[in-house]
C-alpha cells in the first residue's frame, strides 16, 4: 500500500478469470509456436528431445498462471472525485494519480474475453508522455461508465 | 481529383485572402532533382557501367534517361501536394495513387518554424514545418515555399492579420521583420560560441582512434588481444616506454581532434545565437549555413531544464532549455534557449517565459538510503569488468581504481538530489557530474506516479515519477528515492496543486 490514507476498490472477479484466461492462451499458443524451433533444431541435435522447448514453455504458463491471482490482488483503484487513483505491480509496486483535470479523453472498451466475465477496462488519455495512457481493467461496465461521466464534467478545452 | 481547379491557382499569387489550394514552389523540384541527383542520376549509372564494364557513352545515356525520368515523378510529386489554408484548418493534400488528405486545426497548431537550407537559399525559398501537440514530428512540412509565402503562412496559422508582416527578405536571412523588431533578451557572441565548442568536444574520436589502434596493432604492437603478451614484456623497458608514448601521442591527437570537431560542429549550429522575446513567443535563430528560426509559445512551456555540464558547471556556466509541447526541430520537444549562459542570464530567461525562479536554499534532499541505491546500481558492471579483467592481466588492479570516483559519485548523489513544492511549481535538482534543475509549474504536471522495487521497499523507500507533457525519457524532474512518508507527502502535495 504506497498511499494508505486512498481506500482502494479491488477489481471484478472476473477480471481474475481475464487475466488466467488470456494468460492461457498466450502461453498455449508459446508452446505450439516453440514447438516449431524445438522439431527442427532437433533434426541436427539428436540430443535435444522435440517437447523440451514447449515443455518449459508450458512450465512457464503454469508458474505464471499459479501467481495471476497475486498480480490481480495488487490491483486496486479509487475514484475521489478530483483524480482516479490506479495501483497495480506486484515485484515492482505503482500507484498512479490521474487528475481529472489533466484528462485529455477518455475511453471504455470491452474485449471479447472481458466481454464473456462481463468486465471492461477505462483509458484516461492524458498529454504526459511517459504516462499518456492511464489504463484500469476489470471494473464493471457500468462503473466504467460512471467514472468517466464524473471525469468528463471536469475535462476543459485547454488542459495546458 | 482536384487537378482541373489548381491549374487556374496562380503560384506567385500573393493575397492572402486567398482560400484556394496552393502549391509549394515550383524551384522545389530543382531542390528537390539537385539534392537527389549526386546518388541516383550520377552514382547509379556509374557503378552500374563501372562494374559491366560499358562506355562512358553507355553511362551518360542511362543517366541522363535516369535523370529526365526523376525530373517527371519530381514535378508529379509538385503537381499532387497542394496545402490550403480555410478559416478553421490547414489541409495538406498529396500523393498520386495513395492521395492522402490531413486536416489540422488552426487551434492545434503549436509551432511554425521557418527553416532556409543552403540549397533552399540560393533559390530564395523556405521550408515551413507545422507541429501540432502530437507524438509524431513534423506533421505538415511545407517544402519549399518563398520566403514572402513562409512569412504570409506563418501570420495566417497563427490566426494573424498578416498584410503588415510581409516583407521579402531578398538577402536570405531567415529573421523576417517582424523578428528583428523584438528585444533581444540573448545572445551568444562569436567567441562564446567556440567556449561553447571548446567544452562540447565529444569522445567519440577517442573511440574511433583506439579502434584504428586496434587495426594497426600489428604496427603498433599494442591492442587488447595482446595485452597478456604485453604484460609480459611490460619488463622490457624499452617496450614499455615506446607503447606509453604511442597511447599518449593518440590520446593527444584524440583530445585536439573532438575539441576541433566540437568547435565545427558548435559553430555551425549555434553561430549568430540569437533568443529575441515579445508577444508571448520567443523566437531564436542560429546557424551558420543552414539558418534555423524556432518559435516557442510561452504558454506552450511546460518546464524549465537548468543543464550544468562537468567542465563548464565548475566554470559557472548553464545551458537552459525549455520543454515544449509540439517541440520543433528539436526531436525531444526540448528547446535550447541558452546553451552557455550565466546565472543571471538564466534568470533573465526564466523570468521573461513567466517561470517562478529556481532556489535552491529550500531544497531538501531525499533519503539517506539513495545513497545506498546509487552505489548499488553504480558499482556492480566496473567491478565484474574488473575482475573479468583480472584473469586476464594483474595489471587490471589499476582498473579498480577507476572505481574510487564511481563510488564517491555514487556518494555525492543524495546531496545533489533535492527537491521542493513551491508556490507554484515543483523544483527539483539531481545529478552530480551533470548537475540539472527542473522548475515545473503545477499547471503542468500531468500525471503523478508513487513507484517501490522490491529493493525500495526493504530500504523504505519510495520514488514519485513526474509525467509532463511534450517530452519523456530520462531528463524528467523525477524525486527518486524517498522515505515513504515524504514521498506520499510529496504525491499527495502535488495532486492537491494540481486542482
């Protein structure tokens, strides 16, 4: 907890199911694909079985996935009104501060994953460079909505 | 397809009423052949007959096919970009097969900078380029017009009345009229510009001398994969003296090539400096054979950067730069507004821009434990070369010399990092071999970020990452490295001013 004094909100449930869903499947495409480079090395390395490659692959896939519940817990996020407040990071730990006032535009979008778990991410685009995309995943629609409704009443013409 | 109604549009016309679509100057595709032709029409046909082995009849024939062939997608190219300036927006139009149409609102424009290249002077024209806030660069850049039409374009972007600022400057200076007119609030003389010069002198030809060495070594008889043989031999005298000498006659001639290299280059770029003031804008031009003018808005400022280098900060010299959003020729969106300037001379700067000034007396430093971190992160890689170096020649324990002003470094960061919220901006000072400071209004911070590594946290620490507009990367005023209490402070601080 970087800002203990902000009560963060935790993300959806669903989110939970996003994170382990799309890390699936990132890492079960990795096998397949590193399967590939593994059957061909192993024409001219007799030595070199064909499924070690995406068997560390895989192995990867499980280490990464026993932990996504870790990564989603060290979500959190809180909207006071005046500024969104986005934590995430679980090794290295981030608690960004988005002020309303300093939103340029603002989007929800929904994947067809996030879609399934009902759950949507809000982008606040601001003119900062190294931040100049703010993202909160797995809030619900409707949450997603309202908070960039209340943000939109602060947006001004000119934020510089 | 627009072509039919551009043929009536007059290039030369000059009222700047004018609404219809324009074309660039037709002298762009003389520029335009002139600057491609040494490679394509000349160097091609060349090495294409050297290396058949054909007549010299052979290669003035394909060249000169060659080069009437570019003449005709030159002047297409000309024919097919046309730019129009309406009430709300420039539209650049271009392209044969991909025609491509980008609108940019007359509000979104942030610069318009004026640029006379040596090939552009001797026809008497003038690159425009047109920046917007956007990430990309140069995102309309008008090549090449006259210098009158540079001078209407640049009063009508800006949403001026431009009749009384035409003025045709035949002697091709960049500066219009209506820039020498503005007090100048800097300047660098012919002399600053070479101590200038003198302390930018750069290192790459040391590199590129010892990477000769390298090649010659057979020569020489000196160069890395025969350092074991070297140490060796190192007893023989004789030996050993010629190879000191050799390393410092290179050094020497190291030394006096990137202090000469570093005056051309300097004087070339910053020759003539000149930062005028007025209108809200600032305006600097500089440059000995391409010219350059850069107009920076004031309130287009987002902070100001205090640069002090290893030599010419013991010396008492700064350099100042302003970060701008739609930064111009400037890649980063960092304008240099006094590359050597004393104190006062920044000062007066910083004022005119509207900036609160820079003080150090309230500054205080970050935690104790940066000192810690600084040294960690310094002293890992010269340790392992070190001692990588050892296996191969004893004498790498002179090496480790090289460490004592790594880590004294590393123990002087913390008293050269400090920072404070003022009354209007945050004030930040961090580096020890180049000092910088960052005065950054609150206005302009745009995002705030409370970061801990793993490291950080068993230490108590924590950094508050500052997010500007127009330009990232390492130089931004960031507070590394405090106690989590004060950098909660400090977020929290921040967030409150921002409003």
């Amino acid at each position: 907890m970087l800002l203990p004094e902000i009560p963060l909100q935790p993300l959806e449930r669903g989110q939970l199911n996003v994170m382990r869903l799309t890390g699936a499947i990132g890492f079960g495409v990795a096998t397949v694909v590193a399967a590939i480079p593994s059957w061909a090395l192993s024409h001219s390395w007799e030595w070199l079985p064909v499924w070690a490659a995406p068997l560390a692959v895989a192995l990867c896939g499980v280490w990464s996935l026993a932990f996504t519940k870790r990564r989603w817990a060290r979500w959190g996020w809180a909207w006071t009104g005046r500024e969104l407040h986005v934590a995430w990071g679980w090794l290295i730990r981030s608690h960004t501060i988005v002020p309303a006032a300093r939103v340029q535009h603002i989007d929800v979008t929904q994947g067809p994953i996030e879609r399934i778990f009902g759950v949507s991410t809000l982008i606040l685009h601001t003119a900062g460079t190294a931040n100049s995309e703010v993202n909160l995943p797995g809030i619900s629609r409707e949450t997603a909505e309202e908070i960039r409704d209340a943000i939109r009443a602060h947006l001004s013409s000119d934020p510089w | 397809m627009s072509g039919d109604v551009n043929d009536e549009v007059s290039e030369q016309a000059s009222d700047v009423e004018d609404r219809g679509p324009r074309r660039v100057h037709p002298g762009t595709i003389a520029i335009d052949f002139l600057r491609r032709a040494p490679q394509t029409v000349i160097g091609l046909p060349a090495i294409a007959g050297w290396t058949s082995g054909r007549s010299i009849g052979w290669i003035l024939l394909a060249a000169t096919l060659l080069g009437v062939g570019m003449l005709v997608f030159t002047w297409i190219g000309w024919r097919r970009f046309t730019y129009t300036i309406t009430e709300h927006e420039l539209v650049i139009e271009r392209g044969l097969l991909n025609r491509s149409r980008r609108s940019i609102p007359l509000t979104r424009i942030q610069d318009v900078s004026i640029e006379r290249k040596p090939l552009a002077r001797l026809f008497g024209l003038a690159e425009v380029k047109v920046e917007t806030g956007g990430g990309e660069k140069d995102e309309a850049v008008l090549d090449s017009v006259s210098v009158a039409e540079a001078e209407r374009l640049r009063a009508a972007l800006r949403g001026q009345t431009s009749s009384s600022t035409i003025v045709s400057s035949a002697e091709g200076d960049a500066e219009s009229s209506e820039a020498s007119a503005l007090p100048i609030i800097f300047q660098m003389s012919l002399a600053r510009v070479v101590l200038l010069g003198m302390f930018s002198f750069s290192l790459v030809w040391i590199a590129a001398l010892f990477g000769v060495l390298q090649f010659f070594d057979q020569f020489i008889d000196f160069g890395l994969d025969r350092a074991r043989d070297w140490a060796e031999v190192a007893k023989d005298q004789v030996q050993a003296r010629f190879s000191i000498a050799a390393v410092l006659a290179v050094a020497g001639l190291a030394l006096t090539l990137g202090v000469v290299s570093g005056v051309i280059r300097t004087t070339l770029r910053d020759y003539g400096f000149t930062l005028r003031a007025g209108g809200g804008r600032f305006r600097r031009t500089r440059g000995l054979l391409t010219r350059s003018e850069v107009v920076v808005a004031m309130r287009r400022i987002q902070l100001a950067m205090v640069q002090r280098g290893p030599l010419r900060g013991a010396f008492g010299w700064n350099a100042l730069s302003f970060q701008t959003l739609g930064g111009s020729d400037d890649p980063s969106g960092r304008q240099a507004m006094a590359p050597l300037a004393r104190d006062d001379e920044v000062a007066a700067i910083v004022e005119t821009a509207g900036l609160p000034p820079f003080e150090r007396l309230p500054l205080r430093p970050v935690a104790a434990g940066h000192v810690l971190r600084s040294l960690l992160r310094a002293a890992p890689v010269p340790v392992a070369v070190a001692v990588a170096a050892l296996v191969v020649t004893p004498l790498a324990w002179i090496g480790m010399l090289a460490l004592l002003p790594i880590v004294g470094i590393a123990l002087l960061q913390r008293r050269y990092h400090r920072y404070a919220l003022r009354d209007t901006s945050l004030q930040v000072m961090r580096g020890v071999i180049a000092q910088r400071d960052w005065i950054v209004p609150y206005q302009n911070v745009q995002v705030v970020t409370l970061r801990a590594g793993w490291f950080q946290r068993r230490l108590g620490l924590a950094s508050v990452l500052v997010d500007t507009a127009g330009a990232s990367g390492y130089l931004s005023p960031d507070v590394v490295d405090l106690a989590t209490p004060d950098a909660r402070e400090l977020a929290a601080g921040l967030v409150a001013r921002i409003g």
